[in-house]
C-alpha cells in the first residue's frame, strides 16, 4: 500500500511540473484584490469587512483574503478608494 501512496505522490509532482516551469495552484477565493491597484497601508476594506475576513500581508503591506467566510455584502469593495477589489458572488446567490 505503502507504494501506491508514493508513486501517487511523485505523480502529483509530476503533474504540476511543466518543463523548467512549475504550475501554480490557483484556490477560488471570493474575495480577489489586484495587487498593482492596491495600495500599501490602506486598511479601508479591511475595516470595512463585517466578518474580518481580510487581512494585510505583512511582506507586501497589502490587503489579501485571510479566511474563507465572507458574507457577499460588498462593502470591501465599495468602499475600496482605488477599485482593487473584486468580490466573486456564487451564481445561487446573484
């Protein structure tokens, strides 16, 4: 059993390598900020968030989605001064 678990292992590895490129996983958040419009410092949406499910990133100083619990209220990115966010609302719930 031990083999079937490492070569399922080393598969995975395999499949996410593209030459000398590696593929980057790609986890759908419902809240997308643009990190060229956000601006470093700014903690409006932060602040603005009912449920504090954002967070700044403390390498870049930028505004980042910290946990999966957002409301879909929009506030983030209403109040956002330079439009840097994106909130993607499930097609149930439009």
């Amino acid at each position: 059993m031990s083999e079937l678990n490492d070569r399922e292992s080393v598969k995975a590895v395999q499949a996410t390598e593209v030459g000398n490129a590696q593929a980057v996983r790609r986890f759908d958040v419902p809240v997308i900020v643009d990190r060229t419009k956000c601006i470093s410092g700014c903690r409006i949406c932060i602040d603005s968030c009912p449920v504090d499910c954002l967070a700044v990133n403390p390498e870049t100083g930028k505004a980042h989605m910290a946990f999966d619990e957002c409301w879909y209220c929009l506030a983030c990115e209403i109040d956002c001064p330079k439009d840097a966010i994106t909130v993607k609302i499930p097609f149930l719930l439009r």
